[in-house]
C-alpha cells in the first residue's frame, strides 16, 4: 500500500501546564483502519487535530508520507476530517457542500459535477444534491460529511467521533458501511472514539490512549484478548481485575500467581514476572463447575447475582479469596444450573488468565509500542 | 396548575398601558396629519373620525418628497448620510465584531467589557465629548495644527457633513457592533475548521463560510442602527447646526419646535414611519424569532 | 483510487523560506490587521468620554484647555457655577434621578406581570398583545416622542407636558427592555420548579410568591438597573414632553449646551450621569452574579445580550 502513511514522533501538546497529548510515538502505514480510542480527555482528539492542523504541536513531528506537516496549516494538508457534529455548511445545499474542497482547489465546473456525483454515488445520496443539511437525518448528514471530505481523495481521512450523535442502530449500521467503505478507497482512516466496540469492529489497528499517552498499540483481537496494561484491561469492557502476587516462572514457562491462599498458573502475559501485580480473565472464559470439582486453577466461591441478558447470563460469584468475578454463560436454551446462593468452583483456566503490567495508569506503555511495524 | 384567568390578568395592565400610551398615541399623530386648520389661530384641529379626514396637509407633504419638492432634498441628504454612516460602521464594525468573536482569545472578556461601555455613556455625553474635541481650540485641531497635516484646520463644527457623518457612526456604531458580535459569535466554530479542511485559505474560509453565515446578523444590526440615524435630529444639531446639514428628523423638530404648523409635522413623522415600516417590520421578525429559539 | 491520490498530490519537502513564510504568516495565529482595527476602534470609542470626564476637573474655565487639576471646582466647589450651586444644573441632575427613579418603579413591576403573562397566557389576544410589545422597541424615538408629544396635547388634555408626562413616557418605552429581560429568564428556569411546588402541595399563590418571583429575582434587579440607566440616559423623549427648563433633564441641558460656549460644570454634570449609569450596571451585574452563584455557567448570558445584544 503506498500513501496515506502517517508518522507520529514525540508529538507533544501542551495547553498551559497540562499535557493533552504527552508524547505520542505512532506509525500508520498507508491504508489501514486506525483507531484512537480512549475516554474523554486521554488526548485523542487533540492528536487528531494535530495531525489535521487544527493545533500546533508544542514540540514532536506530524509526517505524512515522510514529509514533515507540522508547520502546515491545514488547508494544504492532504489530510481530510469528518468532523463530530460533521460541521456541514448550513447555507449550503448538498452539491456546494461536498463541491466546497473541490472548488477551493479551482476544479472545473464539469470536473465538480462529475466528481460530486462520484462522491454522492459512493455514500448512497444520489439525488439529494439540493437538499439542504436542515433537512436531512442525522445519519444522511453523517454521508454527506463522509462524501465531502472523500470527494478530495485525500490520503489520510480523519474521522472524530462520527457516529457519536447517531443512535444505537443506526451505528451499528453504519459501522460496517465505514469499513466497507475504506476498503472500498484504499485510503487510511484514522478514527477517534471512545467505543470500544466500535474500535474492535473497524479497525485494524487500535491504539489505546489513557491521559496523552498511547497505552498499547495493536490489532482487535490483540488488545482484547492480551491487553498488555492493567488500564487497558480495563477499558475494554469486564474483565475480572484480581490482585495477586507473581512468583515467576515454573519448569512448564508458565507464571506461578498466588491468589489469596491458592496458587494458580498463568499462561498469559509475562509469565516471567514477580511480585504485586494483577492477573485477569475475560469473563466468558470463567467456567463453572459444580463445588468440590477439583484440579488446577480451580477456586472456590458462590454465586451472588444472576442477571438474565438474554443471549447470555451474566454470574457474579464471590471467590473464597474475597474477590468478585464475573461469569459469562451463553444462553444455549439449557437451564443453567448455578442460581443465586449455589456454592461453586470456578475454574480459571491457565490458558486465559493472564498477568499484567501495572503501568499506575499514568506510566508510559513500554509494551506493544511497535514503531518499526509493517 | 395556575387559575386560566391568572395570566391575562398579569398581562392586562402592560398592555393597556402600551394601548393608552403607544397605539392611541400614534393614532394622535394619524388625527393631526389628516386634520383640519383652525383658521383663526392656524392651530390644528384633530380629526378623530376617518370619515372627517382632511387629506390637504398629507397630499402636500408627500408631493414635497417628489423630485424637485420641498423635501426632496432633505429625503436625499438623509439618505446619503445614513447609507454612508451604515458603511463606515460596516468597515469598522465587522472587523472588530469579528476579531474579538474569533480570535481575541484570552482577552476577549475585557475587549466585550469594552465595546459594551459606550452602551451606557450616554448617547449626549459622547456626543459632548465629540464636539469637545472637535472645537476649533479642541485637540483635534491642535493636533493637526502642531502635526503641520493641516495649518489651518476646517471649522468642523459648522455646516461640515463630514462631522455629521462623523457623528452618526461614532454614536451608533456601538449599537452595530453588539449585536454583529452575537451573531458572529453563533457561527459554530467547527465549520471554519470544516473550511480550512477542505482546502479554504484562512481568507476563503471567511469569504465563504464567515461572510455567508453572517449575512443575517450584519443586516439586523443595519436596521437596528438604521432606524434611530432616519430619526436623528439631536446629532445634526449638536455637530453642525447649519440647515446645510439637516436631515428629516431636523424638518418634524422644526415644524413642532419652530414653527406652529404641528399638522405638517405629524403627517411628516407619519410619512418617515411609512418609510421606516419595512425596516421596523424586519427588525420586529427579527426579535421575535430570536424569543421563539430561546423559547425552544 | 490509491494511484490516483498518490499522482494527484505531490508532496514537496518544505524550503526554510515557505517556513519562514509559514511562520509570518502565522497561520494559527491572531491576524496582526484585526488587531490594530479593534484596539484603535476600542481607543476611539472611550477615550473621547474620558477626555470630556478630565475636563470636569478641569481648575479653569475652558473644556479645551487644561488648567490645573480641581477635583471638586465644577462640581460644587464653584459658589456660582458648580453643578451643585448652579440651580439650573441641580434642577435638572434632580429632574433626571427623579424620572429615572420614579421609571423604575413603576416600569419593573408593571414589566414583569406583563412579562410573565406574556409568555404563559395562550389566547385570541395574546399575539397581537406580545406583537405590540415589540413595536417601542423598534419606533424611532422621534415616532415616539411625536406622537406622545400631540397626544397629550389634543386627547389627553388632563396631562399638562412635564413632570408626570415625561414618567409616562419613559415607562412606555422601558417596559419592553424590561419584558426582553424577564421573559429570558422565565424561559431559563422553565417550569419544573413551579411543577414540583405544586407537586408538594402549595397553592398557585404560594408558588407564585415563594417559588417564581425568588427565581426571577436576578432578572428583576437587573431590569430595576437597566430601566434606571436606559431613563437617565434618554433624551429624545424627556425633551418631547418638557415643560420647559423646570423639567429639563441632565441630557438635555448637555444638549442646550453644546452649542454655547459650554463650563466644564457641563462636562461635570455628564459626567456625574456616567457615574450613576455605570453604578447602576455594576450594581445590577453584581446583584445578578450574586443572585445566580451556584447556577450552571451559561444561564446568566442573557443578562449580557439584555445588556447589549439586540437591544
């Protein structure tokens, strides 16, 4: 894939003393679905503007394409945004919104028109051309911000939060229209969100942010599965946090945890690791067995809590250790025997229970930062 | 919840004061237009009834506003000052109203303090102040004369058009700029960013997104100064005082103030409201809109 | 596609001249011309007042001339033209405080009731009433003036023009400034604390008195401030129904002035109605600053527009 990479070296955004953006290392080769994700305020936005020239780094490089941006304003970058509340011109019709990039670059007339017919035709608008946004739904405007910044084939496409405004169903929608789509231009997106859902679905790779710094760099399936740091175990959803102390490796490589008075093995994670730390596991890989099973990696506890979320069950169940856990059982349609009070034992399984770094939230992420990637 | 009585009930006496003390007042001047001459005293004498209307002083007064009549050129001249005074406060204005709505920054509070300050000098007070310093011992001249611009400087206070117009834009102008600032200040910053994204030089992105966007606000806040300057007398006066430099407001002030033809007068001030209805009428849309968005 | 953007944007290596020309150009910076425009409209605007203010301390006779500092010459050190000495001058500050007091007290209450009932009574005459509102706050004044002026003259012989026709007239024209404000309140704080009052059990007049009016307080203390400043400073309509020089008004006095060869007492006089008009406003943002404390950022704009916006 060639254009459309984007290189983030040192980026650092200050306003005042406080640091938005703290020191951002990222490389995007051309083409890919790239998510910034992060709560409000962890500096996504902030780089995303950055990177659009909205806001001038207070020190670090932007390059596109090897050339360095940083000092470009923002209307000679070739880098186009979707913006969050999409920031359609109100007194213009559809047509003179998506032909406004194009006319600023003094295309011809017949050049405009076919180019915003394209434009139109690949986000489904065709024939909308003099409504004006006032009168269009949230999710047609949501297309015509999408059609006015790809109407400009730029190389990079910076999407902030685009479907934020948008109900559930419609995002679900248009989520998978999104991917379609970039797949369909070839062009790297960059997209900001605070959903980690909407991350895992898109991108190809996610970059995890938490207060300016980027916490783990890596594929969907990578980040929800192995979540290098505490904070961005976390983040992605449930997944059992439990304090436990780490005695380092044993004859098999496998971590030798110690939760409360019972010893566990850790496939996961670094299994060389000891001391305090914490070890997690995804809640739909806790099986439950009826109590007194016995073997490795199995603890007891009681169900406290039984909530019915119709495809799945999810258990509370109180560790003998003290801690809570959550269970997640798909509803297969046969009865699920723990109940509300039923003694258990829950079965952690090597395999899924994984150690983690505790980088104090705050720390710079030492892992999963793959600068030299692709 | 509330008794259905309670509401009009609250709202009557406001509105019976505006009845007794706008509406009848203005149907006053309607009665004096069209009514008769008292032939000995050659005082008005009110028509109340449209059946009794004397259509004499009316036909005369809007003949005068024919080319070549009587006010033809009073109708001009008040014209011409208003439509340059309007520009100037437009090139003035519009680049402080949007400097400090867009990039004023930190000091934007303290800049908004101060353009809102003339608000509440009063309108004589500034103008005292303008004819201080514009008097031929005043700083003005003492300054040109000591700079050598002009060794002999104009009499500004007597007959100059220049000061009138002058005049008019240093008192309204504050009255233009507030309300431009507003409507400015709605433009959802976003789509300038939107502009520049898509390729908009820092000056295209104003000519056409800022410009476009705020076409409303700048014609709101021409009518809003507009109407008082077609009404203006004070400032002529005060400024120039010459009939040189008179405008409508200065003819109706005349005909009640100077001369005893009250009649003439009121079918005048009836003539400038008929003109100015298009502009009050806009303003008024303007207002209520503006109630109904903050209703919603 | 993908050729295609590579070939339609070449990407050029910036020369240290376009940064330097980035860098003057300062593309994230504040344009340097606007700058100048404000700050010496802002000059033009304010330093005239506070040239005409200096000039009240002026120690000799002249408003053009500066003498020598007096602080209280001109405005009752003088025995003979100090505006405190000066009867003409003291008739007319009291003629001014005496309108703009009475203005707003009668002006505020009878604003707010019509206010309130504006904005809540839905019937056949509630449009045409809220349309008859707007109309004094887009009259030219001299519309007003004249037709106040001739009304009291021809209909309303039982008012002789003075004292009490000039109240009357600057009542008409302040009850619409007092509306805007209140009626922007109103909306601010919604209905749902007099819901929940009523939820609790009190009385349409106990909701009234100890929920609305404690509400709209801000509102109300700011229009009594906006009226006062708004009557002191007007001059159009106090001169329309003057009864001559017993009831002329500190503008009008400015105005006879003006064209004669004006004392620095004048400029003490104006100056003196400055001092009122900005203690008034400060009074009155600080009341509502106080009044507001505790309520989310924000609520409190449409005292600004009020005080500046549209109006």
């Amino acid at each position: 894939m060639s254009g459309g990479e984007v290189e983030l070296i040192n980026l650092v955004k200050a306003f005042g003393i406080a640091r938005a953006v703290d020191g951002i290392n990222l490389h995007i080769p051309g083409g890919e679905f790239f998510s910034l994700l992060g709560s409000s305020g962890c500096g996504k936005t902030t780089t995303l503007r950055m990177i659009a020239g909205f806001e001038q780094p207070t020190s670090g490089q932007i390059l596109l394409d090897g050339v360095d941006m940083t000092g470009t304003p923002p209307h000679k970058r070739h880098v186009n945004t979707v913006f969050q509340s999409y920031a359609l011109f109100p007194h213009l019709n559809v047509h003179d919104n998506v032909a406004f990039g194009l006319r600023r670059a003094k295309v011809g007339d017949a050049e405009v028109r076919r180019r915003v017919g394209e434009a139109l035709e690949l986000v489904q608008l065709t024939g909308f051309e003099t409504r004006k946004p006032a009168q269009m739904s949230g999710g047609q405007q949501q297309r015509v911000a999408l059609a006015r910044a790809l109407v400009l084939k730029p190389s990079v496409l910076l999407l902030d939060e685009p479907l934020g405004a948008l109900d559930a169903k419609l995002r679900k929608a248009l989520q998978i229209e999104l991917k379609q789509l970039q797949q369909q231009v070839g062009i790297t997106f960059i997209y900001v969100t605070h959903d980690q859902e909407e991350a895992l679905t898109m991108s190809d790779r996610i970059a995890v942010m938490s207060r300016g710094r980027v916490e783990q760099v890596a594929a969907p399936e990578e980040i929800y599965e192995a979540p290098a740091t505490v904070f961005v175990a976390d983040f992605l959803g449930v997944s059992n946090l439990m304090m436990a102390v780490a005695e380092g490796a044993d004859s098999a490589g496998r971590c030798r945890v110690r939760l409360g008075e019972f010893e566990l093995r850790a496939g996961r994670g670094d299994q060389s690791m000891s001391g305090n730390t914490k070890i997690t596991i995804r809640p739909e890989r806790v099986r439950l067995e009826s109590h007194g099973s016995s073997g490795e990696n199995r603890v007891p506890g009681m169900v406290e809590r039984w909530v019915y979320l119709g495809n799945a069950v999810q258990l509370i169940v109180r560790l003998a250790t003290g801690e809570k856990i959550q269970v997640l059982m798909q509803n297969t349609g046969d009865d699920i025997p723990f109940t509300q009070g039923t003694p258990v034992h829950a079965h952690l399984p090597a395999e899924a229970l994984r150690v983690l770094v505790d980088s104090g939230v705050s720390a710079p992420a030492a892992k999963g930062l793959d600068l030299a990637a692709s | 919840m509330y008794p259905k009585w309670l509401w009009p009930v609250f709202a009557l006496p406001g509105v019976f004061w505006l009845i007794l003390l706008f509406l009848v007042p203005f149907y006053a001047v309607i009665g004096v237009a069209f009514g008769g001459v008292d032939p000995v005293f050659q005082t008005p004498v009110p028509a109340w009834n449209p059946l009794e209307w004397d259509f004499t002083s009316m036909s005369e007064t809007l003949a005068g506003f024919l080319p070549g009549g009587e006010y033809w050129s009073i109708f001009l001249r008040t014209t011409e000052y208003v439509a340059i005074a309007l520009t100037i406060c437009l090139l003035v204005g519009y680049p402080v109203a949007y400097y400090v709505s867009r990039h004023a920054g930190k000091s934007k509070s303290i800049l908004l303090a101060l353009l809102v300050l003339p608000f509440w000098v009063s309108y004589l007070m500034r103008m005292l102040a303008w004819v201080n310093l514009f008097s031929p011992t005043g700083f003005v001249n003492e300054f040109l004369i000591w700079t050598h611009i002009a060794p002999h400087p104009p009499d500004w206070l007597n007959g100059n058009p220049v000061s009138v117009i002058l005049g008019l834009v240093y008192g309204y102008i504050p009255y233009f700029i507030m309300p431009l600032l507003a409507a400015l200040d709605r433009i959802d910053k976003s789509l300038l960013e939107a502009a520049r994204d898509l390729g908009a030089s820092p000056s295209e992105a104003f000519f056409h997104v800022t410009l476009p966007l705020s076409k409303t606000g700048v014609l709101g806040a021409s009518v809003i100064i507009a109407l008082p300057m077609f009404g203006d007398y004070y400032t002529p006066n005060i400024v120039s005082g010459s009939p040189q430099t008179s405008m409508i407001g200065n003819q109706i002030d005349i005909f009640f103030h100077g001369g005893p033809q009250p009649s003439v007068g009121a079918a005048l001030t009836l003539v400038l409201s008929l003109f100015l209805a298009v502009l009050m009428a806009y303003y008024m849309i303007t207002i209520s809109r503006a109630q109904r968005e903050a209703q919603a | 596609m993908t050729e295609a953007v590579v070939r339609s944007r070449p990407v050029t290596v910036r020369s240290p001249l376009r940064r330097f020309l980035d860098w003057a150009r300062n593309p994230w910076g504040r344009p340097r011309f606007l700058v100048l425009v404000t700050w010496l409209y802002v000059f033009v605007s304010i330093v005239p007042v506070l040239v005409a203010i200096q000039f009240s301390f002026n120690a000799g006779r002249s408003v053009t001339a500066w003498q020598g500092f007096s602080l209280t010459r001109w405005y009752w050190g003088d025995p003979v033209n100090s505006v405190w000495h000066d009867p003409t001058l003291q008739s007319t500050l009291f003629q001014s405080l005496k309108l703009a007091g009475l203005d707003m007290l009668i002006a505020t209450p009878l604003g707010v009731m019509l206010a309130i009932g504006l904005a809540r009574w839905r019937g056949p005459a509630s449009g045409p009433s809220n349309f008859l509102m707007l109309f004094p706050l887009v009259t030219p004044e001299i519309v007003s003036g004249v037709a106040l002026y001739l009304v009291i003259l021809y209909l309303f012989t039982f008012i002789e023009p003075g004292t009490i026709a000039q109240v009357l007239g600057h009542v008409t024209f302040s009850l619409s400034y007092v509306v805007v404000i209140v009626r922007g309140r109103l909306f601010s704080i919604g209905r749902q604390y007099e819901e929940a009052a009523a939820d609790l059990g009190a009385t349409p007049w106990e909701t009234l008195r100890l929920v609305l009016l404690p509400l709209l307080m801000p509102a109300i203390f700011s229009s009594l401030m906006i009226v006062f400043a708004i009557s002191i400073d007007d001059f159009v309509i106090s001169q329309w129904l003057s009864c001559g020089a017993g009831c002329d008004t500190i503008p009008i006095r400015i105005y006879g002035a003006t064209r004669a060869a004006p004392l620095p007492s004048v400029n003490a006089l104006a100056a003196l109605m400055v001092y009122f008009t900005l203690a008034a406003l400060g009074l009155a943002y600080l009341l509502f600053r106080f009044m507001t404390r505790g309520e989310r950022p924000g609520q409190g704009g449409h005292m600004v527009h009020g005080m500046g916006g549209g109006l």
